[in-house]
C-alpha cells in the first residue's frame, strides 16, 4: 500500500442507504470512527517500513511474522480500516438480489436462501458486545458464517470474507438504539450481491 494510507471514497452519498441506515449514522460511521482507525494504523505503520508495500490483507493473514509489538495495532486499527472499506462495498442503493450461479453456491451450502438468511442473522445477533458477522470462503469455493469480535479479521484464521455487517452499536444505534436484531433484517434490502460475488469469484478461480 502506498503510506501515508488514504480514505477509501464512498461509493454512495451519506443519505443513500436510508431508511435502513441513515445519513447521520453513515457520516458519523465514515467520518469519524473508520477515519479513527485509518489515522490510528498510520501511527502504528509509520516506522514498519519494511512492511509498506504490503496489503491488509498480507499484513493480516501473518500478524505472527509481524513485529509482536505491532500485533494489537495492527489486529484492531488495520483490522478496522480493512473491515469497514469491505463494508462500505458491500452495501449499495440499487436494489439486487443474489444471482442464479450464486443462488446454487448458496444453497449448496445452507440448504436455501432463506436458511442462508436466518443463519447469518442469527450469527450477527449472537455477538456479544462488539463485533462482526461474516460470509467467508475458501480456496475451494465453499461458504462458511463466522462471527468476530473487535475488529478481528476472518483471514486469521484461514478464511476470506466476501460479505460482512458491522454489529458495533455505532454502525446502527442513532436509528435502532437496543434493537440490534431489526438492524442486521433491514441490512438484507441494502446488500450489494455483485460486488460480494465478484469477490468471490475473483478469490477461487
Ligand atoms: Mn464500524
């Protein structure tokens, strides 16, 4: 990545994800909390220069042959930059819906759309405190739900997210407060599929 790291652009405006998220909570969300952990991981990468060239995703896939005392920044500030630049893409005004070939991935994998959906609910529910819920894949193809906490990374652990909501009472509590459950149904109407399965895709092949 080129350093000083920069601010992805939104590809929409603040108010375009309402009424499921609204402007003051996406300008909030942007403005302040993923610039926090943009300025945050600057700080930390500032002298890893060694490390410069590398992405996120480098960087977060082998945390073990990182400098131990860059663990933590990097796990939850570069964690954070990454995680919210993939939440920003897959969420998008224009209406979809998942595609036929995604459509058989999906029931392959959790039996129908609809059991897709409540699984995936139920894990972005079950967090407890703050954290994240995940569609992942592997090199072969197949989907797996995840949840994390903080701002831990799939690629931890092995596995490549291609869809995620961000469960932090920042991301939904100006509009929903306590109900954490009415946010992650209402985020379903604002998934941006194309993006998630050109991710997909572009990670198996
Ligand atoms: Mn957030």
């Amino acid at each position: 990545m080129k350093y000083p790291y920069q601010m992805m652009q939104l590809p929409y405006a603040f108010d375009a994800l309402e009424p499921v998220i609204d402007a003051k909570t996406m300008d909030i969300h942007y403005n302040k909390h993923y610039k926090g952990y943009l300025d945050k991981f600057n700080k930390v990468f500032e002298h890893m220069t060694d490390y410069h060239d590398k992405s996120f995703e480098e960087l977060l896939c082998n945390l073990d042959s990182l400098p131990v005392i860059a663990h933590d920044g990097i796990r939850d500030f570069g964690g954070g930059v990454y995680n919210h630049e993939l939440f920003w893409n897959v969420m998008s005004p224009k209406k979809q819906k998942p595609s036929e070939y995604f459509l058989k991935k999906i029931d392959m994998n959790f039996g129908s759309l609809m059991s897709f959906n409540e699984e995936f609910n139920k894990e972005a529910n079950h967090i407890f405190g703050s954290g994240w819920a995940w569609l992942c894949t592997d090199k072969t193809g197949k989907l797996a739900l995840m949840g994390t906490k903080n701002q831990n990374s799939p690629l931890e652990e092995g596995l490549y997210p291609i869809l995620c909501i961000d469960v932090w009472e920042h991301a939904y509590y100006l509009k929903y407060q306590n109900r954490r459950a009415e946010f992650v149904a209402d985020f379903w109407r604002i998934i941006n599929w194309e993006y998630v399965e050109k991710r997909y895709q572009n990670y198996i092949k």
